[in-house]
C-alpha cells in the first residue's frame, strides 16, 4: 500500500520515496523515517517549502528511546532527502552527520567452545536420525566456520554455485548485492564432497545444499533455532536471550569467529594486519574496511595479546564516524 503524506512536503516525499524504490533494497527504511518526519512537518505548521538544520535537530530529539546509531540511520535518510530538495530549487539546510562511536563488541567463541558446538551438532542425529535438519546442520556449520559465511549466504548456496574441484564457493546471494568468490580450505572441499555424495540428500546441480523436502531452500530461522538450542544446552547462550540477531553468541558470531582466527593465523605465518585485512574484508564481502575494524573489537579475556596487537594497528588507520550495521 502506497504511503501518503500530508504535510508541505508531501509531493516532494512522494516523489523521493518513488526514486528510493527504484535504488535502495530497503526502501521502507526510508518510509518510516519520513512517515514519522512528515507528521513532524504537519505539526510544525511551515508556510513555506523548507528544511533546516534546527527543525531536523528537535524531530530527533524526539527519539528518545532508540539507540544513536538508529538516530543516525534516520538523519541519514533526512541529508540525503534535504539533498533533493535542493536539486528542486527548495531551501534546504543540510544537517551534520553526529560522531557516533561504536557499542558492539562482537562475540568470539573459544576454542573450547568451539569443540563443544562441534560435538553437540554432529550428535544431533544420533538424536534424531530421520531429521534432515539433524543431517544437514554439522555440514552448514562447517562452512559458516570455515568460510565466515553469513547465514543467509549459506541457505542460499546451490550446487551450481559450488566448485569442488577448486574448491571455491561463488556467494550470489550476497549481502548489498556484490558477488564473490570464496576459496574453501582443502579439508573443508573434501567434507563437502562427501556431503554431495550421499545418497540421503538426492541433489542435482541446481538443488540448494540445505532444502526442505519440497525441494525449497530451508529458512535461516530454522538453523538459527537449531544453534540457539545448542547454545543453551551447552550453557553458553542465556535461555532468555532468543531475539533474532540478538548481540552476544549467537550464530553469526561464527563470522565473528572466523574474522578474529584468520586474522591471528595471517599474523602467527608472519603476515602484518596491513597486508591481511584488505583481502580479508575483500572475503567477507564488506563494502569497507571499518565493517571489518568492528569485528576485531571482540573478547578481551580471550585474546589479550592479539588486541594489543591490533589495537596498535587500528589506532590510526580506521575512521570513526562510520554507521554501524550489526549484520555485516
């Protein structure tokens, strides 16, 4: 259903709405910041066709109970609108975009626990063994922790997209739309092809590596579910915490995981953070470095000396006001 706004710059919404349609996959991001900014404007009252840096300024003091980096994301939405009204010929202040530092730590497992994920997962059909979840969940998790994955790129992965020969995995469906190729280790090319070899699964080329018996590619909430369980069973996840995406360990915390690891291996072989984190961030499929930067702010306890490491390098080459997106 088509928004409709009805303050002074209702027109000109509409209008910018339509274009963000056609350039931004989460439009309605940008709807329900100008929902809200518009029923801002109409309780202003403007005479005139305008935007200015004081206006913009008490809308979002009136968010009084989202986090900062939320508040950004609106005034984001708001620079860039104010931006079009100026391409219109319409008074328009610009407002600054405020320095916002970064909250998330992400969390890293321990090798410890690691081993105890490993062994839970791969028990689980033992549990139940006409479960395909059961059979398909220890070959996912093998890759989210080998690859660095997001989960969505996994349970998007068909055997077209894989080559076991190379061992390289080509991500199509991949976060801000940008493909890449993703070079597998030589253990992990050889469990896959036992994976794809099974007789239990029946796949052709075109199957997704983890589907439901219709065929269809199985939803990430169903393996999110399955990680969870086994983070609390293992007691390393609070039974309370169940919020999709929610910060602490969770499975995307394997990405987490795998960034920090790859990162100690480059540096124990000999290689500096300089050379290593471009193509690393290049691997993961990050627009810039500071989405990889967040991911070396992980747990003190587990890694002291590796942080005074990579605090020496981050200290100066990593930008600050950079808006942080907690699924990178």
């Amino acid at each position: 259903m088509d928004v409709v706004f009805r303050s002074i710059l209702k027109d000109e919404l509409a209008d910018y709405i339509e274009f963000v349609k056609l350039s931004v996959a989460d439009y309605k991001a940008y709807q329900r910041t100008f929902i809200d900014f518009d029923y801002f404007l109409c309780a202003e009252g403007l005479s005139e066709k305008r935007i200015d840096a004081d206006q913009v300024s008490r809308w979002l003091d009136g968010f009084t109970t989202v986090k900062p980096s939320t508040k950004k994301g609106k005034l984001t939405h708001v620079r860039k609108f104010a931006g079009y009204l100026l391409s219109l010929g319409i008074k328009a202040t610009i407002p600054e975009l405020p320095h916002i530092p970064a909250d998330f730590t992400p969390y890293v497992f321990s090798m410890d626990e690691m081993t105890r994920i490993f062994e839970a997962a791969d028990d689980l059909i033992l549990d139940s063994p006409k479960s395909r979840v059961a059979a398909e969940f220890p070959m996912l998790l093998r890759i989210l922790y080998g690859c660095g994955l997001r989960l969505g790129e996994a349970t998007s992965l068909t055997w077209d997209t894989i080559d076991l020969e190379a061992g390289v995995i080509t991500v199509k469906e991949a976060k801000n739309q940008k493909q890449r190729l993703v070079p597998m280790s030589d253990e992990l090319t050889r469990i896959l092809r036992l994976y794809r070899a099974s007789p239990y699964f029946d796949m052709d080329d075109q199957s997704p590596l983890f589907r439901r018996k219709d065929g269809n590619a199985r939803t990430k909430t169903t393996y999110w579910n399955v990680f969870s369980r086994i983070l609390c069973e293992l007691g390393i996840k609070n039974p309370q915490t169940v919020k999709y995406a929610s910060r602490g360990p969770c499975i995307h915390s394997l990405r987490h995981t795998f960034t920090l690891n790859s990162l100690l291996k480059a540096e124990a072989e000999g290689r500096s953070f300089m050379e290593t984190v471009p193509f690393l961030s290049t691997y993961l499929g990050h627009e810039g470095l500071m989405q990889t930067d967040i991911y070396l702010k992980a747990r003190h306890e587990l890694y002291t000396e590796a942080h005074t490491i990579i605090s020496d390098y981050t200290y100066d080459v990593f930008p600050e006001d950079d808006v942080f997106s907690e699924d990178v």
